[in-house]
C-alpha cells in the first residue's frame, strides 16, 4: 500500500561541490607535508591523473545524476512502500541503510566484472594519499545506483538518499592517507579508517577483496570480509597498468572486457561469464581470481 502524503522538502545543496575547496586545501597540505618528510607518497603525473579523474567524475556526474534522481523519484512516486518524513530519526535510519547498499554495492564491484570495469579505476594507482580519493570511475555513476532503489520503494526521498551519499563519499576522502596509521581501538571497531582502507588499496594476497565499508567497518565484520593491517600494504592492482593516461586509465578494463566477451573462441554461456565472474577469472582456467591467490599464499605461508 503506497501512503499519499505531502511533506515539506527542505532545500539541500550539491555536498560534494560544497567539499570541492577542502578537498584541494587538505590535499595541498598534504603534499607539502610529504616533499618536507620525503616519505614518497606522492607522484606528480599519479597525483595529476587522480585529480583529472576527480574532475571527470564531477563533470559526467551533471547527467548521471539526473538519471538517478529520475529513477528514484519514479520509484519513490509510484512504488513506494512508507512516507517516510524529513526528521532525525530517518536520517539515523538512513545513515545504516544508505551505508548498508554501499558495502554491497562495493563487495559485488570487487566480484563482478561487469562492476570491476568501472571500479578498477580507484584501484589503479600504485600511490596511497589524498589524490587516490579522487580517482573515482567515469561510468560507475550510470550503474551502480541500481544498488540504492531499494530505499525510495522503503520510503526515504531521493533528495534525502543522494544527499546522503554525498555524506558517505564525503567520508571516504580522509582515509586515504598514510598519514594517519590508527585511531582509537573504539573507533577502529565500529568506522572506516585509513587502516582500514589501506589494506582495501593493497595488492597483499591475504588482502584481496576485503575490508568494503564506506563508512561503517561493522559490515564487513558482520559478513567476513574484514582483515586488519599487518604487513605494509602494497598498492595499485594484481596486474598494474602503465601509463597515466586518464582515458586509458576510465576505459581500459571496459575495452579488455569487451575483448574477452566478443573474441574468445568459447561458448555463449563463458562468454556471459566474463560479464558476471570475478576478475580474473578465464574460461580455460589458465587466470586467477582472488580467493586463488589468497589460498596460494596461505599455502606457501604454511611451508
């Protein structure tokens, strides 16, 4: 039963536009701070790239979030299960559940192709600091919104939904820093932190696909997928790529999928698999996916 009822809806602005100075003052100070120490954590032409990477994804984001906004005020006015009011309570109740679609959202990206294709572009460089939250995907924008419908049919406004992943990517920019090694333990047992998210970042078999959260830790707790850092992760991707080209940099991994689904000389149903498996994963069994590197290393660690 859908509830008709008219309710105020309070004017929220663009967040991530409102960050954007932030953003570019923190990172600043980062940089200096880096060239001071000489700790490394930073490549001018990675830094570069990341930062076009950002400005691309606020640029497209113009559009992608018009269709989103559409596809949520369409379910929001036609399906929608509860009214659910512009009060504190909803906002508590959405920080989870907005939090909760974004692990997810997050897990599959890491365990399907077809989402890995866009997602592998924050993956892509080797560095670790407050640049690499800005390489965000090119695409994802137009896709990944499928995993937030279930929110306007509960009842929770698209405004009050989009405004709440702004909080959410908001959140994420500061804890992709080296500069921060832990918080407090209460802290590191219920939120996302930079330890956290380094080892999200690393190439360490043992850290492959884990630690998903936004902002919460607690789901990836709760499902198993959390792993604390130990050895000094190591960044980038399993097969690192060469070049800092940022249209090679959004598109790359689309082309390659592309590749395998319309070139490999196999069936229908592989050829579908290439869109659904998870990265690494080829269809004579000669590629790797990460739960095979993980038990290659705890093989070779028990020798």
């Amino acid at each position: 039963m859908i509830f008709a009822q008219t309710m105020e809806i309070p004017e929220i602005p663009n967040l991530i536009h409102y960050a954007i100075p932030f953003f570019a003052i923190t990172l600043f100070i980062e940089v200096i701070v880096d060239a001071r120490e000489k700790t490394n954590s930073y490549e001018t032409k990675d830094a570069i790239t990341s930062i076009t990477m950002g400005l691309g994804n606020v640029f497209l984001g113009l559009f992608s979030k018009v269709l989103v906004f559409a596809a949520f005020i369409f379910i929001y006015n036609n399906f929608r299960l509860f009214t659910i009011p512009f009060t504190w309570w909803a906002w508590v109740l959405l920080l989870f559940t907005e939090d909760f679609s974004y692990y997810w959202m997050h897990r599959i990206s890491h365990t399907n192709r077809f989402f890995w294709a866009s997602h592998i572009i924050h993956h892509s460089s080797q560095r670790y600091n407050l640049s690499t939250a800005l390489r965000q995907s090119w695409t994802g924008g137009f896709m990944t919104f499928i995993f937030w419908l279930w929110l306007p049919l509960l009842g929770f406004h698209p405004v009050m939904i989009l405004a709440q992943m702004s909080i959410s990517l908001i959140y994420q920019y500061w804890i992709h820093t080296e500069r921060i090694k832990k918080m407090p333990n209460w802290f590191e047992a219920i939120f996302n932190t930079p330890s956290h998210h380094r080892v999200h970042h690393a190439t360490n078999p043992q850290y492959l696909d884990r630690n998903h959260a936004g902002i919460f830790i607690i789901w990836d707790r709760l499902f198993k997928t959390h792993e604390p850092e130990a050895e000094k992760p190591i960044y980038g991707l399993v097969k690192n790529i060469s070049t800092f080209n940022p249209l090679y940099v959004a598109f790359h991994e689309w082309i390659n999928l592309f590749k395998d689904v319309v070139h490999s000389k196999t069936s229908l149903k592989n050829r579908f698999n290439y869109l659904i498996k998870p990265p690494g994963w080829r269809h004579d069994g000669s590629g790797m996916i990460s739960d095979d590197l993980r038990k290659e290393w705890k093989k070779n660690k028990q020798k």
